[in-house]
C-alpha cells in the first residue's frame, strides 16, 4: 500500500495428488487449542494471535484454495450475491471451525456437501459440521452470502465504489468485509474468481483469464492464479472498463484495467510498466508471478495498493497537473516493487510489514535517484532527522504501535515506509552495496510464494554479511532512538515533540493526519522531505 515454478493445481474440486507443503505456524501456536471446544459451548471469534490484528485469522486448518463467485446486480449500492467454496487441510480435530466474515448475510453452509449449522460472532463465521473434522483430513466449505459494497461503519473499506461500479481495497483486515475467509496473510492459498454481470460492464480480477461465458443480457468472467495469494491482495473489478494489453520482459502478459473513456488519456503511463518491470527484475530477479497491469479506478481512495498482479491505483493521480511526471512513476514503482515484497513475499505477521513497505520505498526512492536524478541520500537525511519523531509517536519500524479502533489501516504510518527504507539504507553502509544486492535477489527467490518474518530476514543477512548482525538490527528495528548511521556521523534526528494522549475523536483525526502525513511523505509531495 502507499498512502497516497508453479505450485500444484489447488483449485476447487481438484485434490492433491503427493502429500501438501505445510504452511508456517500460525503467529501463536497455542492459539490452535481454542478450535478444541465442544460444540455446544458458545461460539466465541478467535485468531492467530496476531500482535497488531489479535482476533484476525483462525487456527486449525490451512486453506489451500477459494473459489469466489459474484454476481453484480449492475448497481454500487445493492449487495451482491456470492458463493465462496474453501478447500482446506484441518492441522486440528475440529468440532467447529471460524472463518473471517462480517457486513453480509449467510444464506446456508455447508461442508463436505452437507448442511452445516452455523453463528455469529464478533467478525467471525463460526462453522458448526454435523460430523467433526479430524486433523489432517481434506474438506470443503461452501458458504452462500451476500457481500455488501456498501460502507460499513468504523471499517476500513473492502469494497470500493467507483463511479461506474466497484473494485476492491481490503489491506490490512477488510477482505473478510468481502468473502469468508482466513484473513490473515499467513495462510496464502490459490484463488479462482468468477464475477457475472450486467451487458456494458467488465470483469476483471487477479490472475490470468479462464474463460468467458455469455447468457442472456449477462457475463460471466472467470480469473485464476497461478501462485498463491493472501486474502488482503484479493482484487476484483468491475466497471465500464478498457483492457488493454501489452507484452512486457519474457513475454509476460501485461494487462491494464481503465476507464473507457479515458483510454487515450491515461496510455502514456501504462506504456511505462514494461520497462519498470525490467528496472526492478534488474535489481533483485525475475518478476514472480503470471501477469501485471494497473487497474485505474473513478474513486478518491487516498492510497494506491498493490493487490497481486493487478495494482490499484486512482484515476485521479495520473490526471492531477500540478503532480510531477517523476513523482507518479515513483508511485508506480512502489506499487510494482510490492509484487516481489510483499505479495510474492509476504509478512508473516502485521508488525512483519516494515519489510514490505521498506523495500517498496526503496526502490521507489532508488528509481526517482536514477531515472530523476534525486539524490537517495538527501531523502534519507531527511528521514533521519523525523526517525525520532516517528519511533516515538508510532513505534521502531518492526514494533510499530497497533491501530486505533475503527482506524485498522493506521498501521500504515511513516514509521513503515521512509522509516524502514532508512534501515535498509542503513544496512547497505554497514554491509557494503555487493553484500546489500546480493541479500535483495536471494530474500526474494528464497521466500517466493510464501510468508517470512523479520528473523529471517536479519538471519539471512548476517548469513550474506559473514558476521552476526543481530546487535546491528536490534537498535535499528526495535530501539526508541535511531541509531548513528553509518558513515554519516554527522547526522542528527530532532527530538521528537512531546503531544498529551487524547480520548475519542481527536486521537482518530490524529491517525488521519498520521495517515496524511505517510501519504506525503510516500509520495514526495506536501511536507514530504525533496527527494
């Protein structure tokens, strides 16, 4: 997000034929024994353990697949009918299982085929089968639903309305707001997506094409990955759209989702992407999945996202006159950057994401160096001297302070963005530039299609480095103040201002502001720091 080899075939009705790759444990494993319950005991929401989203995710069974269908009724304000179908492997007995879903209605469940009972509580789903699961035992859950694209209170989007119809937003929680699922990114699976709607609109979602039937008046699109995905990068749109297609590196299929109207207007930006995409497979490797493209939305959303290989961006950011042509590709590049880190590569928790939003930065700011011509090293002097300022107010890079209520994207703070970009800067002076590269390409081929956490990241650098780097990213990551950079003893990070906690309304303006001020600071505009 910026604030303003192929895996088996998993997809619903087929099985696997040789014994699965397990998936990394839940954030807290203990977390598991509360699946035991008997099932006439109360149904309770649960999670992962999950230090920023505690009640996010649900343990004792890792989904292999979704199959997500929708049907639009061909207007923004009226829910859509919806059949999600999850294949999973139980790593529990279950007598009950809890899925992530809240701002729809439940028609029916079922698992295994048969009718299942089923309850509300808090944000989740609670599956009650008729015969208990047994650990490592293959099963399907069918939920019939509505999914309303209408805003629900206190949270933080999923369904986004544009002004021809809808596309999807659900970084860091709000993809439960959408579809019944394990929402949380450490429990990536494949995706199929089917969406049916009225003549005069498109369909378009992540992944490649895979098939288009017409009956009737309607249409209905299907779209499949090839790589598994996190239930927050999930993206679906629908609209009165333009395709349009190109090649980039390799042959790769590059597919751009824009308003019709705006077609000829907005081809000189898409026309960036193939050579972006050989920028960055220069840097650190070969791009990770099975197509890319821009999916430019009639909506005011106040961020762009980096929903896997199908990016979201406002129209608006490509139209604005006054916004510098560098500036925009920058933003590109960030969104693009997040295909190899943090889609390709996910956190394997929320306080894990200073690693996607660092990395991204990084090479947004190294590409505005290269291709604009402005210095990294003023940048981040710049945020140096505002690091005290935001480990203070929002927490070091890798134990950033968890969101106000009703403000879950909070997250999503300085202290994550330029903050963790001045870490990596940091790592590159201490380790020296071929150790720094070298580090970038294997993080990125090592972790592909999986989850990784901060350990494994310093682990593999100080691996890379020849020497423990432990004590090196324990001030950087975690300390109160920010560390001497190396070789810049000269630079000095003001104090950070001390501002009294306030209650209610104004600590949520404040996190709006927080969240303005990322924006800005992202994209090199406002208070931001010249890059």
């Amino acid at each position: 997000m910026l604030l303003t080899s192929r895996m088996p075939d998993r997809r619903p009705g087929a099985r696997p034929h040789a014994p699965r790759r397990r998936k990394a444990a839940a954030p807290l494993a203990s977390a598991v024994s509360v699946c035991l319950l008997a099932a006439s005991a109360p149904a309770v929401p649960l999670g992962v353990g999950d230090r920023l989203f505690p009640y996010l995710g649900n343990p004792g069974y890792d989904v292999a697949s979704y199959d997500l269908s929708f049907t639009y009724p061909g207007r923004n304000d009226k829910p859509l009918q919806a059949v999600t179908t999850i294949d999973a492997w139980t790593t529990a007995p279950l007598e009950r299982l809890n899925l992530d879903f809240a701002h729809g209605t439940v028609d029916s469940v079922e698992v295994d085929g048969t009718p299942a009972t089923f309850a509300d509580a808090g944000d989740d789903l609670v599956v009650t089968p008729r015969t208990p699961l047994p650990e490592d035992s293959w099963t399907r859950i069918t939920v019939r639903h509505t999914s309303d694209p209408r805003p629900a209170e206190g949270r933080d989007v999923g369904w986004v309305r544009t002004a021809d119809g809808l596309v999807m937003a659900n970084q860091a929680d709000a993809a439960h707001l959408v579809f019944p699922c394990n929402d949380h990114p450490f429990d990536k699976a494949m995706f199929t997506i089917r969406v049916t709607a009225p003549k005069g609109y498109t369909a378009v979602a992540n992944g490649l094409p895979a098939g288009v039937d017409r009956a009737g008046d309607s249409t209905t699109w299907t779209y499949r990955t090839q790589h598994p995905m996190a239930t927050e990068l999930a993206q679906v749109s629908i609209g009165r759209s333009a395709v349009v297609h190109r090649t980039g590196p390799h042959d790769l299929p590059v597919r751009d989702v824009v308003p019709a109207a705006d077609r000829k207007a907005l081809e000189p930006w898409l026309a960036k992407t193939p050579d972006q995409i050989a920028w960055l497979e220069r840097k650190v490797g070969p791009y990770p999945f099975e197509t890319y493209g821009l999916l430019m939305a009639r909506a005011a959303t106040g961020f762009e996202l980096e929903t896997q290989t199908l990016s979201l961006f406002e129209k608006g950011l490509f139209t604005e006159p006054a916004r510098p042509g560098w500036n925009k590709e920058s933003i590109m590049v960030h969104e693009l950057s997040h295909q190899w880190f943090g889609d390709s590569v996910s956190p394997r928790t929320w306080s894990d994401v200073w690693l996607s939003e660092g990395h991204a930065t990084w090479y947004e700011a190294l590409y505005t160096e290269e291709k604009a011509h402005k210095p990294m090293v003023d940048r981040m002097k710049a945020a140096y001297r505002a690091s005290d300022r935001w480990r203070a107010s929002d927490g070091p890079p890798a134990l950033p302070e968890p969101p106000e209520s009703g403000d879950k994207i909070g997250i999503f703070r300085p202290n994550v963005y330029d903050g963790a970009a001045l870490v990596l800067y940091a790592l590159r002076q201490e380790i020296g530039r071929p150790a720094f590269e070298r580090l970038e390409r294997t993080w990125v081929r090592r972790h592909r299609d999986d989850t990784a956490t901060t350990a494994d990241f310093t682990d593999l650098a100080s691996h890379i480095a020849g020497r423990d780097l432990t004590a090196f990213f324990q001030a950087w990551l975690y300390g109160e103040k920010t560390p001497p950079m190396p070789g810049h003893p000269a630079w000095k990070s003001a104090p950070p201002q001390r501002v009294a906690k306030k209650q209610g309304g104004p600590v949520k303006a404040e996190a709006g502001a927080r969240r303005a001020d990322a924006r800005r600071a992202a994209r090199g505009v406002g208070a931001a720091p010249q890059r």
